[in-house]
C-alpha cells in the first residue's frame, strides 16, 4: 500500500503532515486513510521534536473531498456505520489533543470530513484563491456531518452561522469563511505557503496572530442563554419544514445533534452525531440523494469535444439575454448579441450587467474582471462579426417559418463548420435546419427559463446532427455549469413531454371538481418545487397551450387537455409574467387563487376532502408511463439520463432519486397494479404502455435500461 499521508520535517520544532492520495486527483477519506491515519497518529502522540503541525495537501486544487461516497452507498447495517463514525471521531479526538498546536492550511476545496477535521485544529488558515470553497454538504446527501462537525462548528463561529452551513449542506468562500470565524486568516494565494510558515513560528514563539477561538463558545449575545438558542433553533426548524416540505429528514436530524452537542457537551454531541448518521445513512431519503449525486457526478464525466471559441446570440430576449451573459460569463467566450430592435439589446446587456454585479457583491467577481465580462458582450443589429464565430445560439420568436428563414440566412454568412443551435422549446431541430447547408452543425441547445439559475440543458439531436457537434455542445454545458442531458428530436423533446402529461391530468382534475390550492398543495407535499397549477401559471397558458396543441397533434388521445384552457388565454389570464393567471399577482408575487377562474371556466370546486395519494397518482403515473414510451423510443438514452432530466429540468424531488428510481423503489409491479385500476375506474389512458410492461418484466427502469457510458467517458 502506497502511503497517502506523509510527514515532512521537523525543521526547528516546524512539521507538516501532507494528504496527498496517490493515483487519486482529490484525498478521499476512506477505510484505508483511516487505517493510516491512526499509525500516524499514534506517532505524533509521541513526537517530542514537533512544536506546531500543519496539516496541508498534496493536491493542486483540492484540500480534503471528505469521505468516500461509495461506502455511505453501500452500508446497509447502522450498527456498522455507527462503529465507523466512531473510530474517526476518536481519531480527530486525538489530533485536537495532540501536545502541540495545530494548524490546518486550506489551499483547495476542503469538503465534509475535510472541515471535520480542520474543525479539529487549533488554527485555521485559508488561501484566498477564487476556487477555494470549505463547506459540510452533508444534509444535502441524507445524512449529518458525523465526524465532529455538527458539534465543533458551533462552538467555532455560533450557533446561527454553523445552523446555516450545516442544515443548508453550503459551502463557502475563503472571504466569508474568514468573515464567520471559520478562518483565522485568510492569506494571499501566491505566498500561501510562506505565509503559513510565518504564522506558525509565530504561533511556535508563543505568540500567535490571531487568539486560539476552540476554547471558548462564540457566538451573538442570544445564543449564548438557553432561552435565546432555544429561539433560534426553533426558528431554524420552521424554516427547514418550510423549505422541505418535511420531506427531508436529514437537517431536522441535524438541528437535534446540534442541540444535544451544545446543551449536554461535546461527548454527548459526538455520541448524538453518530446516532443520527447511522440511522439516517440507512434511509430511503440518504440512498435516493447519493444515487443523485451519482448522477450528476456521471454527468460532467461527460465533457469532452471540440473547444469553442466566438459565439453569436440571436434575439436578445428573456432567454437570449440570458445566454448570452452565461456564455461570457462562465465560458468566457465573446458573444455577438443580435437582434432587429435596439430596445431588446439595451435591456439584454442591462440584464447581463445585473447578473454580473450581483457576482461582483458576492465577492465571485472583481470590479476588472466585471468590465472584461462586459467587454465580451458586443450588442449589434446586423451580422457584422458572425463571419468569425463558430457558434450561434438562436433564440427569437417562436414561429418555424421565421426560425427556417434565419437558419438559412445564417448559414451563409458564417463559416460552414460554424454550429448552429436553437433553444426552441417545441419545434423539430430537423425543421428548422431544413434549408441550412451542412445540417449536420443543427443542434438544439434547450435552456431552461431562468437561464442562469436552472440547470438543465436539453441537448437535441437531429438524424441529421453529428457526433461531433453533440460532442463540442455537451462539452460547452459542462463549461457553462450546465447539466447536459442529450435527447432525440420529437415532440416536446423530453422535459415538456412528461411535464405536459401530468399538466394536463392536474387540469383534468381540476375540472372534475379538485380545488387549485387542493392540487398545488398536494404535489408540493409530495415534493414537487411547486403545485402544477403554479407551474402551468409560471410558464405562461400561451406557451402551455402552445406545447400542447402541438404534443395532443403528436400523441393524439393520450394527451387530453381540457378544452377550457384557450378560455384562459383569451381572458388574457396569460398567468405570472402578466400578473393575471389561476392565481392573481403583486407583480411577481403570487397572492390567492382568482375566484373568477372557477367562475370563467364554469367549474365548481368540491367541498369534500379528495383523495390525495390519488390526486398525486393520477398526477405522476401519466408521466411515468411516458417515461418508459420516451426509453423504448430511445428519445433519452438511459433510465439515470431520464432522472437528471427531470430533476434538473422540473425540479422533481431529489429525496425520490428520480421520477424512474421512485418507481423502482416503490415496484413497478405495484404502480401498473394502480395504472389498471384507475383505468378501469375512470378513463383508459390511464392503462400501461407496452414500453411500461416491458420496464415491469425486466424487474425495474434501471434493469430495463442500465446506464450505458459514452464511449470516452471514464468509469
Ligand atoms: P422573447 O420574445 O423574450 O425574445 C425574442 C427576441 O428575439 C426579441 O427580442 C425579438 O426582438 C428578437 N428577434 C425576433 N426575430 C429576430 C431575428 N430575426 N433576429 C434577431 N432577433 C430577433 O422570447 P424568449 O422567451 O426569449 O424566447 C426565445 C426562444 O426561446 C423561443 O424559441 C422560445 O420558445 C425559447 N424558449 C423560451 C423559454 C421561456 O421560458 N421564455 C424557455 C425555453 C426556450
């Protein structure tokens, strides 16, 4: 076994314990680390010619990326993990006791039992280098920072500031890790290590710069009486309800450790943190959030094509606007932003700008790098410098004729490897590259409105589009922060095809009589980021009616949309973007439904208490079964690629793993039981697909389609 941790000095009292995994790009903290880590420390307890440690990494970018992932996903037995978390709690015990001070120096990202174990040094240094982040993302994968952290943290910068780290599963930048107390210091990223080295001679004389903060409990003058934590956790426990819905088990666990560990001490801290990991490792919640993390990890495995370098953005919208400031953003590429009126140009440059100072304010970004980002953004009228660019965005309206006439237009004014990409929501790539030389540069690149908070890009793929052009777009969303997940030309796509299959079921039961606060809050609880009605209100009745006019074409019977809704958009009740929907509106906030829908649709909503397990079955099995139509079509490649579409693109809940792992968790078996039920009981549509049958015989969606890997992509 090749060491992981190697200690070099002591030179004049002064030694460093270095992390450095072999073969490994990031320190991963498992079973053998652990191993190692306990012959170190028995060593050190002896060492009588160290007076200051320093724990630092071997590693370029990365510090500590916390423990290993594959173990938390295979654990099955709380007894097991309970021994475990233990066994390196007992471990940090002993470095926090070790007879000389010790330093922990971050150059890199410093992730879960990573900061555990900095918590358990004396001092905390930090390199102000833009892409070190110190965080605990524990609660966001189901379980508690378990190694010490929900009961050091507090004691090291307060019980509302670690609250927010810690229920949140945050992490956070060098700065703010200073500003909160996390940090001793923050040091400039060129002479990190001199600085280091200063500090801890410094710290070796007996006086070091900044006082030992371990000892004391700091925090604002409230969390320092019972009465005054009790306010405080009380507070946190309604909001984290109110931001999970309850779904999530884990940040409430965590408040609790947090509580026990600064009202009964640390011993019984640590005893409470192992306790609640255990338990939580083993849960349902935990196991869907890792296979999610999985899925995202796979994701950006992915990136590897043709390098970009000048892009043009057409139509300076909503959407236009957006990508353009992503592009140079995140990609830093230069963008020719065009349009046919200057007006959309000013307010998609103002937008641009507006994201940018939002980075500035936040410390992401400084006020130089601001104006090049600015400088990357060219506004113009006409075509002038597309003969340059080797990538166009398309976003104008939304109509195939005019899309077909801008795609041929273009295609001779740039050059003809020059890619081609439209963000339509709805109409075939192949149809809009109808007229264009070399199709095969016709992509679809399909944002998710807003452009730069939601994650998700539809990548679409023509007969025509060639791999290699799929390659470089896949390739750019992983630049640009993006989750690509490739998809074939079709109706709707992906995403707008399953969603429109339990829209139009929410309408259907509205009609039958099921209140709009009824429906909305019934998804919610079920997890959904908002009720249907919300949704359908968000994205516009226009657009929803336009969607489905052109997917009830495509799928015929299957999809029933109440006629109704063309009522609504007739009454201008074109939902949030004009304050007038199901719901009325103070600008952009939503205020109570809007009794004259009932009244305009000529519905009356039922008194009675509905069913709601069926309200959320007849919502959801609709799109399941659509989900396994889209695999057998081969519109999405694999069971895993379907799950990150749907939870990047419509935020289906992360606690069910995915819209194809929910209904292997719950059995497939189980859910056509249910599909012919309803069927027989109110409407054929609901029966299961022969796509969906064939997913029940082979024993699940993952055992019907298995993740399948790109060819270049690493295991
Ligand atoms: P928008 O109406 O906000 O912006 C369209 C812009 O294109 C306008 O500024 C218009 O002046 C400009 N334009 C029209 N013809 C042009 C031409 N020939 N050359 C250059 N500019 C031209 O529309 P929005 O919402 O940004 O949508 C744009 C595209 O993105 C559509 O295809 C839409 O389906 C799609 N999309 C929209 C989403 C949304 O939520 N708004 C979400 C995902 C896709």
């Amino acid at each position: 076994m090749t060491s992981a941790l190697r200690l070099e000095g002591p030179a004049e009292g002064l030694a460093s314990l270095v992390f450095d995994a072999p073969q490994s790009k990031v320190n991963v903290i498992g079973r053998e680390l652990i191993t190692e880590l306990e012959a170190v420390i028995d060593d050190l307890e002896h060492r009588t010619d160290i007076s200051c440690l320093v724990l630092m990494s071997g590693k370029r970018r990365n510090f500590i990326a916390g423990a290993d992932i594959d173990a938390i996903e295979s654990v099955t037995d709380p007894a097991d993990i309970a021994e475990a978390v233990r066994l390196v709690q007992g471990l940090y015990a002993r470095w926090e006791s070790l007879p000389y001070p010790t330093i922990a120096a971050i150059a890199g990202s410093c992730i879960g039992g990573g900061t555990e174990w900095a918590l358990a040094s004396d001092y905390i240094l930090v390199s102000n280098r833009p892409d070190v982040r110190i965080g605990l993302p524990e609660t966001r994968l189901g379980i508690l920072p378990g190694w010490g952290g929900c009961t050091r943290l507090p004691r090291r910068i307060g019980l509302t500031a670690s609250l927010d780290i810690i229920l949140g599963g945050k992490s956070v930048i060098p700065y703010k890790a200073f500003k909160i107390g996390l940090a001793d210091a923050l040091m400039p990223a060129a002479s990190f290590h001199h600085h280091v080295r200063d500090f801890a001679r410094a710290v070796i004389d007996g006086k070091p710069p900044v006082e030992k903060r371990q000892a004391g409990f700091k925090g604002a003058l409230l969390e320092k009486n019972p009465l005054g934590r009790k306010i405080v956790f009380d507070q946190a426990r309604k909001q984290v309800l109110a931001t999970t819905g309850g779904n999530y088990p884990a940040p409430l666990r965590a408040l609790e450790v947090v509580r026990v560990g600064l009202e009964d001490g640390k011993t019984a801290g640590f005893a409470a943190e192992a306790r609640g990991l255990s338990e939580l490792a083993v849960s349902r919640e935990s196991k869907s959030l890792v296979h999610v993390f999985r899925l995202m990890e796979g994701a950006k495995k992915r990136a590897m094509g043709r390098a970009l370098k000048r892009s043009a953005v057409l139509g300076a919208g909503v959407m236009g606007g957006g990508i353009a400031q992503l592009l140079a953003a995140k990609a830093s590429l230069p963008v020719r932003m065009k349009d046919i009126a200057s007006e959309p140009l000013a307010q998609g440059m103002a937008h641009a700008y507006g994201l940018f100072r939002k980075l500035l304010e936040r410390r992401r970004l400084t006020q130089p790098q601001l104006l090049q980002k600015m400088n990357l953004l060219r506004p113009t009228l006409d075509y002038s410098g597309f003969a340059a660019v080797d990538l166009v965005v398309e976003a104008i309206v939304e109509q195939l004729d005019v899309k077909q006439k801008v795609f041929a237009e273009l295609s001779r004014i740039v050059p003809e490897d020059t890619i081609l990409a439209s963000n339509t929501s709805s109409l075939s790539i192949e149809a809009i590259g109808r007229d264009v030389r070399h199709p095969e540069r016709v992509i679809g690149m399909h944002f998710f409105n807003p452009v730069d908070k939601m994650p998700l890009v539809e990548v679409i793929v023509s007969p025509q589009t060639s791999s290699a052009v799929t390659d470089a777009i896949v390739a750019l969303c992983g630049q640009l922060g993006k989750t690509p997940v490739v998809v074939k030309d079709g109706p709707g796509f992906l995403v707008n095809r399953l969603l429109m299959f339990s829209m139009a079921e929410a309408l259907t039961l509205l009609e039958e009589g099921v209140s709009i606060p009824v429906l909305d809050r019934t998804m919610k609880k079920w997890g959904m980021p908002m009720g249907p009605i919300t949704l359908t209100d968000e994205v516009g009745l226009d657009v929803a009616t336009h969607v489905a006019g052109i997917l009830t074409e495509a799928f015929g019977d299957r999809l029933q949309v109440p006629q109704w809704i063309g009522r609504m958009v007739e009454d201008g009740r074109l939902g949030t973007k004009v304050g007038k929907g199901f719901y009325r509106y103070d600008g952009r906030k939503r205020l109570a439904v809007d009794p004259e829908v009932y009244e305009l649709l000529g519905l009356t909503p039922r008194e009675d208490d509905p069913d709601v397990v069926e309200v959320s079955h007849r919502i959801v099995l609709p799109m399941l079964d659509e989900a396994a139509r889209c695999l057998a079509e081969g519109v999405v490649r694999d069971a895993a690629d379907l799950d990150l579409a749907m939870i990047m693109g419509t935020g289906f809940p992360p606690f069910r793993g995915g819209l194809c792992r929910w209904a292997d968790d719950e059995g497939t078996a189980g859910l056509q039981t249910r599909m012919e039920e309803l069927a027989g009981r109110i409407h054929p549509r609901f029966e299961a697909s022969k796509a969906f049958t064939e997913v029940v015989e082979a024993g699940g969606f993952y055992a019907r389609y298995p993740r399948r890997r790109a060819p270049d992509e690493a295991a």
